[in-house]
C-alpha cells in the first residue's frame, strides 16, 4: 500500500474521530475569540454612527488594555482649589455687555496695514490671551508662530502667492471666486510683507508625553478655533487689526520653511498690525440678533 492509500484507508476509517475533533476545535475557537469579535464590531458599529450623526471620526490607540498607557493629561493627583472671580452687580454685567459688544462691533478684517512696529509685549500679551482658551482634557493643542523678520515673511509671501494663483485659476470652484469679488482678493498678498507682524496658528494634533509615549489631543479643531476666537478679541481690544486667512495648501511648505514637527497644521494665518491710513473696508451689515439667536 502506498502512502497516499494509507492516508486515503486512514481518513476512511476514522472520518467520525476527526470531524469531532475538528467540531470541537471550531466550538473552542469561536468561543475564544467571541468577546474579541464583539468587542471589535462594537468599536466600528459607535464609529459608523458617530459618522452618521454628524461626528468627525478620530483615530486614536487602543490602548484600554494597556495600564502603561493610561495616564492623564494632567497629573491625577492634580489640587482643585477654590475659584473666587469678581463679584459684580447685575447692573455693571449688563453695562459691561454692552460696552464689550459696541468694542467687537467694531472689529473688521483689513487688507492694508500701516508699517508701524507692534511692541514686542503686545505680541506676547495677545498669544497669553489666546493661550488661555479652554482645550479637550487641558491639552492645549496650539502653537502661535510670530514672525516679524522682513526676510521670513517675504518667503512666505512668495509661498502663499504661489498657491494662490494655483488655487484662484484652478482648485476654487467658480462660484467661490465669484462670492469674493465684492471684497477684491485675488491672489496678490502684499498686506503679508507689510503687517509688521504675522502670527501663524498652527493646530497641534498630538504631542508627546515625557515617556515618549503619544498623548492625543482631544477636540483639537474647535479647541483651536476657540483659541483663535480669543486672538483675535485680544487684538481688537488692544486698539490693532488682523485680517484672517486661510491659505490652501500651503500648509507642508509653511510648516517646512518654519520649522514646525509634522504633528502640527496650520490653520490660521495673520497679519497684525495698526490698519492705514488709508483703508477701506467693505460697507457690509451683520445679521441681527432675531437671525441668529434662538430662544427656548
């Protein structure tokens, strides 16, 4: 008998024995892996409907497992200690509304700035201010970037003036071009190289701990945006302008030419400065309060 016959007769004569054993190692594995499966399907199944509600997917270590890896932002034994801000009348609250809104109202964005430096604790006091804004688990998950070198923001210029013209001739619909005229941008940025100053907000999407390990920043775009929110308040009480910019994809080469790690993106860039003197701003109208508050 040869080997292929001992092996067919052998299989012949104990099919019963085998598929029990193979019964029985399915059963095993499948129940060995049933919590893994479950816990696995369950992860996707809150992604997928986190998605459909609206929610931005965010990748982050699965790490609950992992005791090394659980450690808080902040110290755990961290001190709560008692907060006492001013006390004020319901009276000075009211007029204290009222003066910060007609101080805000006033706020515009600006296209020409006067060349008149900023003093350098300006510039530090506006970033303190905006560092201030609250953030996902305290992560802080921000870097302003001021630039006042001529050469460094002249390099910029060229970068953002580049990717403008791609950006105006080809990569914005015609629509979005066509809703800008009224406020004639183009792709030509001189108020870059004459703002005497320029601070780029750069969002930082995780950091890492004194382990080398990753700590992940939580709500890391709206903890920013807020973060700018407060720049740019700080900047108008102050008595300066900004103009608010996105530049599209001008993030890498930024990023690159300041030196930035690649866990960091741009997100706002902006000139600061006093406006010139001869200015002009759009005469445009803001939504009043009936079109954009809701009472419940």
């Amino acid at each position: 008998m040869n080997t292929v016959s001992l092996i067919v007769w052998t299989l012949e004569s104990n099919c019963f024995i085998i598929y029990t054993i193979m019964i029985v190692f399915f059963v095993v594995f499948t129940m060995f892996h049933k919590n893994r499966l479950e816990v696995h399907q369950n992860r996707i199944g809150a992604k997928k409907k986190f998605a459909r509600d609206g929610g931005k997917v965010m990748e982050y270590p699965d790490d609950e497992d992992d005791e090394d890896c659980l450690v808080p932002a902040i110290s755990e034994d961290t001190p709560h200690i008692p907060y006492r801000p001013l006390a004020r009348s319901s009276e000075e609250v009211l007029q204290r509304s009222r003066d910060y809104y007609d101080l805000m109202a006033q706020r515009r964005t600006v296209r020409r700035f006067s060349t008149e430096p900023i003093p350098q604790e300006v510039l530090d006091n506006i970033v303190k201010t905006a560092g201030t804004a609250p953030s996902g688990a305290h992560t802080e998950p921000w870097t302003f970037v001021v630039v006042q070198d001529p050469n460094v923001k002249a390099a910029i210029r060229d970068i953002v003036e580049e990717e403008e013209e791609e950006n105006y001739n080809r990569r914005m619909s015609r629509q979005w071009v066509t809703d800008l005229k009224p406020f004639g941008t183009n792709h030509q940025k001189p108020y870059i190289s004459e703002a005497p100053a320029l601070i780029l907000v750069f969002r930082q999407t995780y950091s890492w701990r004194s382990d080398g390990k990753k700590k992940m920043h939580y709500y890391n775009e709206i903890s920013v945006a807020i973060a700018a929110g407060f720049l740019l308040a700080a900047i108008q009480y102050c008595g300066l302008v900004a103009l608010t910019s996105t530049p599209l994809n001008c993030n890498a080469r930024l990023r690159d030419l300041l030196s930035r790690p690649s866990n960091e993106r741009l997100e706002l860039l902006l000139p600061v400065g006093r406006p010139h003197k001869e200015v002009t701003v759009p005469d445009i109208r803001r939504k009043n309060l009936d079109q954009i508050m809701v009472h419940v």
